[in-house]
C-alpha cells in the first residue's frame, strides 16, 4: 500500500494524467487462486462466517457424502483444482465436493477484489481522477467484476481479437457495458498488428481499414477509451518482438497512418457519443453459474457456458435484433425479452425474480438445466426446472447429453412458421400443462415436448429443453419478438454485417460494420441519412470491405 500511497501522492493532482490502472490483469497467468497459509487461514474464516457452525457446512455441502463431515473449520482446506486458465487439475475435477470448490472460487474472487479496493481507496483520497484496472473481459474470467467494479469509476478490460478476414465478437463490449450497468468502459490492451506474438506462435497483420475498423466498432459499443498494445514493438523483455502499433525501428507505416486516420474518424463522430442504448432485450449471464459448470462440467467439452450465451448474444444480432447482457442482479423492468441461458444455479430469490419478470408482462426464454441447484451448488431435490415450474408448465421428465452418435430430429411449430433441425449440447423431454412448440420426431422420444411456451400472468415463458440449429434458433427469437413487439433493425439483416442502435436527442442512429472481408450492398428498410458521407440513402447502401457507416433514421 506504501507504493499506491505515493503514486497517489504525487500524480492525484497532476494535470497530465487521466486516470489510475491498479495493477495489471489482476488474477491473470494462474495468480488467482492463492493456496499460501494465510489464504488458507483467512478461507477457513470466511467459511466460519458465513456458515456460523461446521454443523451446518457439513449439512449445506452434503460432507456425508464419501465420509467428508469435518469437525471445524481449521480442518478445511482450499481444494486442489481451481478454474483458472492453464491451471493443473491434478484430480479429476468431478472428484472434490462441489460446494468447497465453488466457496473457494469466490472466496478467491473477493480476496483480489478486497486488494484492488485498498489501493482503489487510497486513490480515491488523493485523486478525482478516475481508478480503474484492466480486467480479462470473458478471457479468464477469475474475479467477478460485477462486484469488483463498484469500487472503481470505470471497468475497462483487454481484448484481443483476430483482425485478418475475421468477424469482430460484440459480446464482450456489450458484456462491458452492463457490468456498470450501461455506463461507458474502457479498452486498456487491443490489438495492434502482426507479426511475432507473446506465445512465440505468431499472429497474421490485420487487413488495411480493420484496425480504423475495430475502432468504430467499440466505439459505438459504448467505449470510452480505447489504448492500443503496444505502440512500440519491444526489442528486450519477455514480450520482446510482440507487435505494435510502430515496428521496432520506429519507422511510421501503415498502421500507424491509420491511427491518424482513426483519430479524424472519432472527431467526426464525437457529437454522437452520448447517444444512449435503448435495447429491449437482454441476455443474463451469472459468475456462479460459469464456475459451477466449470467444477462440474456437463457434456464436456462440447458445452462451454459463455460461449453458449455469446451464442444466443450473436444469433440475435444475426436476426435484426440488439442486446444487453447483464447480470441476474440487474434491474430486469426495462427489458421487455429475457434469454436466461442454462441458470445452472438459481437461488430462491433469482426464482422469484424470473416469476415477476414474466408474471409482470416480460417474455422469458430459459435453455435446458435451468435451476437444477441452488446457491450452495447443491443439486435441488424438486422437479426441474426447481421453483419454476409453473412458470414454465413443465417438469424435466428425463435428461441426457447429446453427442454426435445420438442427435435426434425435432420440429419446431412458431406460429406460420415450421422449421425442423437436429438437437444439440443437451436434451431435456418435457412434459406439463403448456404448449409443445417444439418435438422429438424419432427414436423413443417421439412425440415428446422439447421445447415449450407457457402464459404465466401477463407474461409468456419458454422452456428451450435443447440446443437447435443457427436458423432454427433465429427464427424462434423473431417469433418471441413479435409477441414482445420488439421491432427489427431497419438495416435488412445480413450475416457478418453488425448494426448497432443507439438513440440522440429522439433521433434513431444505426452503426453499421461490415466484416464480410468484401464490398457489400445493404438493403434499407427505411430511408436513412449517412452522416459521415452526408447524403442519403433511400432504399440500399454500399459499404466498402473493412468499411462502417453511421446512418440516421429520416
């Protein structure tokens, strides 16, 4: 703390500085989870307190199980794997009891974010300035930065994308922009070329226009910043020879000239940053949950949680549709569409909020494995989905993987719409009260509910008891959204075309990025201004390779 308190001391008031980064990537190259005997010791504390008697740990763990009772708290140790990136799983993850794993996880996850705000702290007492860190985005994913960014004035994370012929994932912006609840971030590492790389294994140049490109793109996610790594490529030190903005002679060539290029482009569109988001839609994503099924996986390792949720992020923007993500204890009223995918943790009180949600007039779709344990990674011992299932109008019947050797075929019915594709990742048979909207057409399960649509108040839930295909899922997102009347994008939608809506002063605005690695032509369901060309388009648009636009709603 003497190092913050002199940094603080002696730049808090300097007019040169912007802001304060605590530390760098904290928790990032396995230094997250500490096994050293004073973690050890204050583990056993935080288990003393929260659970008040080993009685009653040994209850909520089930420690029956395997003879694992203990009889204090000084006799628990951290466990031996963890969920870091690249850590050592010297057991089989699956044999160490689930509670203890996911209690060290966020035991863990607090203990960097109790450091980070000692020193956020005393920052704070001698700067206005902003403090902020650069966290892992969706990389690592060891510290909950929905609870470690309350203490900072921004999140900002690192983000480093391919930028060669290659689509630019949103979902990280947009997970950004919800852990402060819509409030801007900040990008502290992103790409910056080719070349050599860290790793020794080397990374393609980006195509000419794709860094200007990225750029735009997170800007009009709602970034506030943006620094590129590096500016300079390194000839000494571990990440020597590592590409850079400039190459190591410090000879300026194209990258560079289109950072100047870069520059101009944002003053242009500077009048349009407070524009604000106005989606309707949002998909929930929770840390318990990732670090549930990372201690105890389910059809690995096909399924990986976030990916699956960046999945339903993307296939929305694919349809025409926008959409937050945020996390369970986000204010749900100003949404109208809820995408909950795989809640494998729901406590009672995330139940009840997912009741008043659809109760209240909201649209809910939940994916297979839905409250199957509670908030102490115990399994509940109700029908699935546990404490919904008259919101859905189902019970789970039977479960099972899915595996290439066992796809089955099913037929969705959403409205005029039929579609038919083959499960994925999970299968869920259900039966209850509400309204088959997809079956199982073959094998045993022929003729059983895979997915269902149940009206529970003024609301209308879904229960999406298996994964389906690209299209087939598309198309079930447009007929929820109809029922939600949540109108499309204006911009016909076209695959790799991103469009993003955000609103100024009542006017409509549309970012439009092309990542078809080739010149496009989009179709316009509305007249739109340019404001960058300053003309207008009345039915079609033009957007050259690596291009992006700013269009206004006439």
């Amino acid at each position: 703390m003497k190092i913050t308190e002199e940094i603080g001391r002696r730049f808090g008031k300097n007019p040169y500085v912007s802001g304060f980064q605590i530390d760098n990537e904290p928790a990032q190259e396995a230094s997250g989870r500490c096994h050293c005997p004073v973690c050890k010791s204050k583990f056993s504390d935080y288990l003393k307190v929260k659970y008040k008697t080993i009685e009653e740990y040994n209850r909520r763990s089930g420690n029956i199980f395997w003879g694992q009772d203990y009889e204090n708290f000084d006799q628990i140790k951290p466990p031996v794997n963890t969920i870091e990136v690249s850590a050592e799983q010297t057991l089989p993850v699956y044999f160490e009891n689930p509670t203890l794993r996911l209690e060290f996880e966020r035991f863990a996850s607090d203990s960097q974010i109790e450091y980070q705000n000692l020193q956020a702290d005393i920052l704070h007492r001698y700067s206005d300035y902003p403090v902020t860190t650069n966290g892992t985005g969706l990389a690592t994913n060891s510290i909950d930065y929905y609870k470690s960014t309350k203490n900072l004035d921004v999140y900002g994370f690192d983000f480093y994308p391919g930028l060669r012929d290659a689509a630019v994932d949103s979902f990280p912006y947009a997970f950004a922009r919800g852990v402060k609840d819509g409030k801007a971030f900040w990008v502290m590492e992103f790409m910056s070329g080719g070349g050599h790389r860290f790793g020794g294994s080397g990374r393609v140049q980006p195509n000419p226009g794709a860094l200007k490109q990225a750029v735009i793109q997170s800007y009009a996610h709602g970034a506030d910043m943006m620094l590129h790594f590096q500016f300079r490529t390194f000839p000494f030190g571990a990440e020597q020879l590592n590409y850079a903005i400039v190459d190591m002679d410090g000879v300026p060539r194209r990258r560079y000239y289109e950072m100047q290029e870069t520059a101009r482009v944002l003053q242009q569109l500077k009048a349009y940053g407070n524009a604000e988001f106005v989606n309707e839609i949002a998909v929930c994503v929770d840390y318990d949950v990732h670090w549930s099924l990372r201690i105890k996986p389910v059809n690995d390792p096909d399924f990986n949680y976030l990916d699956y949720a960046g999945r339903m992020y993307n296939l929305l923007e694919d349809a025409g549709y926008n959409a937050d993500v945020i996390g369970f204890a986000a204010d749900f009223s100003r949404y109208k569409f809820l995408v909950v995918p795989t809640a494998f943790i729901a406590d009672r009180s995330f139940q009840e909020k997912l009741r008043n949600f659809v109760k209240n007039g909201g649209i809910l779709i939940a994916t297979f494995l839905t409250s199957a344990k509670n908030e102490d990674n115990v399994g509940y011992t109700d029908s699935l989905p546990a404490g919904l299932n008259d919101v859905f109008g189902v019970n789970v019947e039977e479960v099972e993987p899915v595996f290439a050797s066992n796809r089955t075929k099913l037929r969705l019915n959403l409205g005029n719409t039929v579609q038919e594709s083959l499960d994925g990742m999970w299968s869920d048979l259900l039966k209850g009260d509400a309204r088959a909207i997809g079956i199982y057409m073959e094998d045993y399960k022929t003729g059983a509910m895979a997915i269902s649509e149940h009206t529970y108040g003024k609301g209308t839930a879904c229960y999406l008891g298996t994964d389906v295909d690209d299209e087939s899922m598309m198309h079930l997102f447009t007929y929820f959204c109809e029922k939600a009347g949540i109108e499309k994008n204006p911009i016909c939608p076209q695959k790799k075309v991103e469009v993003i809506h955000r609103q100024l002063d009542g006017a409509d605005y549309y970012y439009v990025i092309n990542f078809t690695a080739k010149d496009t032509s989009l179709v316009l369901e509305k007249p739109m201004e340019d404001v960058l060309k300053n003309c207008t388009c009345q039915k079609e648009m033009h957007l050259e390779r690596n291009g992006f636009a700013l269009l206004k709603r006439l």
